[in-house]
C-alpha cells in the first residue's frame, strides 16, 4: 500500500492489520509444519506474514540502534523503513535497557498497558508535561462502554459455547454460566427499548441540547440503580467476576469463536443454525468489534466498573435518533447505537498505581494553577497533600501575583498593587520564582521569558460601531455580534504584521461564523487584507493546513489570518512562534455545557467534599467550571510567544475579561502583569485599536 493511503488509516485498522499478519505468520507456520516438503512461495509468504517481523534479529539490532541516541518517533520510523524491521516492537525490546523513555499518556496511566508494553516505572522519575489533561486522561482510561451489537455478540458466543460444552460443564459452570446469559439478556432488553419509553420511564432525565442529535435520549443513574432497574439486584456481581477471573471465560470464547469460523470457512457448511449464528458473530465482530478482542472481555470489564461506589461514577445509558437503522453520517459525539457507558466522576484514586510505584512525580506545565484545582482533581483523598496546595497557593497569592512598586517620592515605604487596584506607573517585572517544599508536594513557579515590552494584553469590550462584544450563548449567533467580530477583525488585518490567529468557542459557532460573512460580503472583504486559513475538523489534516498557513504568514507581505477553535486541534501543542502569531485574538470564553449531566455530577461532587472539608481545602464546582474554561483560554494564548526574543499581541474580545474580576485572575501572571481588571475607558475599540498599532510600530 502507498505511504499517502496508510496515511489516512486510522490507529485501529492499522493495528488490526498487524494483529491479522502475526496471526496469519503464526498459523502459516503450523500449517507449513504439517505440510512437510511442500515450500510456498514468496508471494503466499509474503500474503500471510508480516514483513517487517521477518526477522527478529533485525529487531533486535533496531533495538540497539535506537538505544545509541535520542530517538523521536519519526526517527525510529525511518529507521524501521531503512532496517526493513518493525519500529513498534524494536521500541518495545529496547525498554528494559533505556534510561529515558518518551510515552503516551494512556500507556504511563494504565497498569494494564504497562504491563503489556513490558514497562516497569519502579523507582523511576515520572515526568508528566502538560499535565492539566491528566484528569481527564484518567477519567477516559476509566471509562468504557458497552454497545448492544457488542452485549448481543457476547450473548450469541456464550450460548453457542454452553450449547456445544453444556454436557462436559460442571455444575458450578453451568450455573454462572446461566448468571451471565441472564445478565446479558437484562442488558439487551433495556438497549431495545424505544427513546420515547426510556424518557418516559426515568422521570430525571436530562434533556440533550445538541442540537445535531435533537431526538437522542440518556438517562444517568448510580450502577446500583441500573441493577434494580434491570432486576438485577440479587445477583452477586462480586462473585461473577471471581468466576470469569478464575475461568478465563473470555478468552476462552474468543478461542472458540476463531475456531468455529476457520472451521466453517475451511468445511464450506455447517449445521444451518449454528452457520447463521456465526454468521452473526462475523458480522457484529466485523462491524463493531475486532476479532482479536472478546466481547465477553468489554463485558467484563464494565461489569467491573458496575462495582464501583456511586462517588466514583455514573451509568449513562444513551439511544441514538434510531435504534434500528443508525444514520452513517453520524454527527460528532453521537453513538451510532444503544449504549451503556460508564464516565469516571472522581478521578483521585486513579494516579495511585503511578504515585506508589514510581520514585517521584514532576508535574510540568503553563496552565496547572490554581495548585488547588489540580490537587482536588488528582489527589482529592489524600489530606497532606491537598493542605500543602492550598498553602502554596495563598502563598502564591500574597507573594507572587502581588506586584511591589518603588515609591515616587524618594521615602523607603512602598506601595502594593494588587489585582484590585491600579496605577498609572508600570509595574516592575514579577519574581523570577517561588519555591514551597513540603513533605509531599514541592510546587514551583517561574514567570515568563519575554520582558514585560514584547507582550500587550488588550480586553476589548466594544467594536467599531460600538457594540458591546457580548459572546455569551444566548447572543453570539445573532448577525449584528458576527459582524461587529468581522469588522474588529477586519481593522486588526490593517494594524498586524505577518500572522494574526484568532480562536473561536466551538467548531458550530465558527461554521455560523463563515457562513454569515459569505452572505454579508465580509468574508472576502478580510481575505483582500490577509488570506484566510481554517482549523481542518480532520486530524489527519490539520498538517497541511498548518503548512499552507505558516507558508503564507511568513512569506508575503500580507500574511496569513487563522481561525481555529479553544479546546480544539491547533489550541495545544502547536509553536505559533515568531510571525505565524504576532496576534492572537480571543473571541469570547468557551464555557463548557452547563447542561451536561456528567460536568453537573462532577461539580455537585466537588461541592459535596469542600463542604466536608476543613477551611480552605478543595475546590468549589463553580470554581471548578470556572478554571475549566481558563484554562483553555491560556492554553489558546500560550500559542503565541515562544522564545524570550519573541514579541505579540493578545487581545481578548468580550466585555467580561474587563468586568468580571475572577475571569481577569484566571488569566496567567506574565498577561496580568500585576495590573488590576481593566478601566473601562482602556477596552473601548478605538483605544485597542491605538495601543495594538503603537505596539508593532515600536518593533
């Protein structure tokens, strides 16, 4: 296949196709046992083996290779292509010998993939960057689903498997066997149900205001009460995973499955029942699940996750539009078909398997405060450590955000300028860092690298008519708010050199955005100034759009003008470094929905534990929703700025980051400055406009 099509693979096909080659190789190999004295040919090989697992010595001197020196991923693929030997596993045998391994955050997290990987963190030095996504990293991990095609297979497996053994089974198996045949028909009875029934049924349902899925239904409960409500309640599920433990169940199916459908295949015919159950697992297996993987073992592990206390998660149980005929062209985040899903509320248990085994923990990045959230998120049960953030951050708070300036009339007093005050003098440049050490947490904060001149944050609350620049849900889609954006964005073009990127709340609001300027004419008008770049909603694409852009930013005169998305592809990650953002634009807060049943139960937890918890301790759920979206919003302006040469402009569109004092705190130390919320007479659309060209002239 051509590199250009592998490209667009996703991880899931490409790892299915290298399980199928090592299975084919495998049992290639024991047929050409049985088949002594008769060679194939080094296109049958070549049809059923994978290439680059030939030899394993080239593996293994890969290995070594790559234990030489630093080796990033596109290093070692380079070299696998020149080796004609396997990157992934050669990576794999080099770990027990290398100092210094670069992974991602599913494998460091998960003890389970850990361990399949042959890693060991014993006594090692953990070093997590960027790690505001660790919760939520944690939560995913946690999480799983159960899909009815899946629980219908599994069925279908385990009563082929009890049909075919039932007279070899003892009694024990027989009955647990029974346990879970039972299980999995509650299971696919509740899924069957009509949308209408389900909401009908649980009076707390919360209503979906995705407008893209207006008929999808979910209903969120406690696992306890999916028991009862499947009638459930008197099964042991303690016990029935003891069982599928011990018994190894699901492999065991997974083995006879395989089994049964190389037999049919190779046969031509089969009992005309047991052909059409097959047939079913085939194609339930091909459509939904991969046939190196049981579906007893996802059924396994969400009974696992049934296990859990009401404080760590919830059941979601979600209908699509159609539960009989799901729409193929599925819009983003809708399940295709009836599903229980089990979402992680508390995450803080979830690092212990990391905490215990490793020597220490670096936790790095520009976005971790307040230490608070982070410590509530990660390591809401353990007292000392949560004491130790919130110390630090009242330290942080009376130290470091607080700016000390000289006094004016030659006296030794000084004056303090807080986040609540003002003064016309510019405030000095903040500590360089702070230290706090205490026996299990040590934080340390540092400033920025560019001096106080290459930055200007400007909030702008108004446009060039006038109009306040109100981005809240109820009022950014009306067509006078996308205007009055386009016009500030158009005059910003005639100010700012090279690139200028401007993000927007959500991939829907920067569609309805495009789609108002193209019929107001605005569009084309912007693109004669700068030509006009958007965040793919492809992944797989989002490098060449970055390419075509940086092109265009740093090589005509003009520039280049990039929409993208808070929270979306390009908000992290990506070095917008030198002219590819001498301006970034902020276009409103991207709050996260409130609706949300899974961000209400979350935050009603966090309230529930500060409420127990001693005086300063924790996060409130309102603090916690708060910091959610600042933290995307630094994460958006942290694009831009570099290096300790570079030199840009942030400008934050919308009247609350000059109104709304928590909102102002939320931004990070080096774009406060010291500074208090903005005068109201500094936000205004002609004073930006003034401040923003002054500050290019200047460079």
């Amino acid at each position: 296949k051509s590199d250009k099509k592998n490209s667009r693979r996703g991880e899931a096909e490409i790892t299915e196709m290298c399980l199928d080659m090592q299975k084919n190789k495998r049992d290639g190999a024991k047929k050409q046992n049985r088949l002594a004295g008769e060679e194939k040919t080094k296109k049958q090989r070549a049809a059923t083996s994978c290439p680059y697992l030939a030899s394993s010595e080239a593996v293994s001197t890969l290995a070594m290779h790559s234990l030489a020196r630093p080796s990033d991923i596109e290093d070692m693929a380079n070299l696998g292509k020149a080796s004609h030997a396997c990157s992934y596993y050669a990576s794999r045998e080099a770990l027990a010998a290398a100092e210094v391994v670069v992974l991602p955050y599913n494998t460091l997290l998960s003890p389970q993939a850990r361990q399949s990987v042959g890693l060991s963190i014993k006594n090692a030095l953990v070093v997590i960057d960027e790690a505001h996504n660790i919760p939520e990293t944690l939560r995913n991990i946690s999480s799983c689903m159960l899909s009815l095609p899946v629980a219908k297979a599994a069925l279908s497996q385990l009563l082929l498997y009890t049909r075919k053994y039932s007279g070899r089974l003892a009694g024990r198996n027989v009955f647990y066997l029974g346990q879970i045949r039972r299980i999995l028909s509650a299971m696919i009875k509740y899924l069957k149900r009509p949308p209408s029934a389900a909401a009908n049924r649980n009076a707390s349902e919360e209503p979906n205001n995705d407008d893209d899925n207006p008929t999808e239904r979910k209903e969120m409960m406690a696992a306890v009460d999916l028991m009862f409500t499947l009638k459930l309640d008197n099964i042991n599920l303690f016990a029935i995973l003891r069982y599928l433990e011990k018994s190894r169940l699901a492999q065991k199916l997974l083995g006879f499955v395989n089994h049964a459908t190389a037999t049919t295949a190779a046969e031509g015919s089969q009992e005309e029942e047991a052909g059409n159950n097959t047939e079913l697992m085939k194609k339930e297996k091909t459509e939904f699940l991969s046939k190196h993987v049981s579906a007893m073992s996802i059924v396994e592990t969400f009974l696992d996750r049934l296990c859990g206390t009401s404080r760590e998660g919830k059941i979601i149980v979600q209908w699509p539009s159609s539960a009989e005929e799901p729409s193929s062209s599925s819009s983003i985040g809708s399940i295709p078909h009836p599903t229980f899903r089990f979402v992680q509320i508390h995450s803080a248990s979830q690092l212990d398997n990391v905490v215990n085994e490793a020597h220490a923990i670096v936790l790095a990045g520009g976005t971790l405060r307040p230490f608070t959230h982070v410590a509530a998120e990660l390591f809401g049960d353990d007292m000392d450590v949560m004491s130790a953030a919130s110390h630090a951050e009242g330290q942080l708070a009376s130290n470091y955000d607080v700016v000390t300036l000289p006094p004016n009339d030659g006296s030794s007093s000084s004056k303090t300028l807080s986040s609540g005050s003002r003064s016309s003098s510019p405030p000095p440049p903040p500590p360089s860092s702070l230290v706090q050490i205490t026996p299990r947490l040590t934080t340390f904060t540092c400033g920025h690298v560019i001096p106080s001149s290459n930055v200007l944050t400007a909030c702008l609350s108004s446009g060039p008519t006038s109009k306040k620049l109100d981005f809240r849900h109820t009022s950014r889609s009306s067509g006078d708010m996308i205007d009055e954006l386009g016009r500030a964005i158009s005059n910003l073009c005639n100010v700012v050199p090279k690139g200028f990127v401007v993000f927007l709340p959500s991939y829907k609001y920067e569609s309805q955005v495009f789609q108002r300027w193209r019929s107001t004419g605005l569009l084309s008008q912007i693109g004669k100034k700068k030509s006009v770049h958007r965040e793919p909603k492809n992944s797989r694409d989002v490098e060449a759009a970055l390419a075509r852009y940086s092109d265009e930013a740093s090589r005509t005169k003009s520039g280049a003008l990039l929409f993208s998305v808070m929270g979306g592809k390009m908000s992290e990650g990506i070095n917008f470094a030198n002219e590819l953002a001498r301006c970034v634009l902020v276009a409103g807060l991207p709050f996260a929905d409130i609706t949300d049943p899974v961000l209400q139960e979350k935050m009603q937890s966090l309230d529930r534990e500060h409420h127990r918890a001693a005086a300063g301790m924790g996060i409130t759920g309102q603090a916690y929703y708060q910091n959610l979206c600042m933290r995307t919003v630094n994460q958006s302006v942290g694009r831009a700025i570099r290096h300790a040469n570079d030199y840009a402009a942030i400008v934050l569109a919308d009247f609350r980051y000059a109104t709304d004092a928590r909102i102002w705190r939320g931004l990070p130390q080096w774009l406060r400055r010291g500074r208090g919320v903005p005068k109201q007479e500094d936000v205004a659309f002609g004073k930006v406009m003034k401040e923003v060209r002054s500050f290019f002239f200047e460079k």
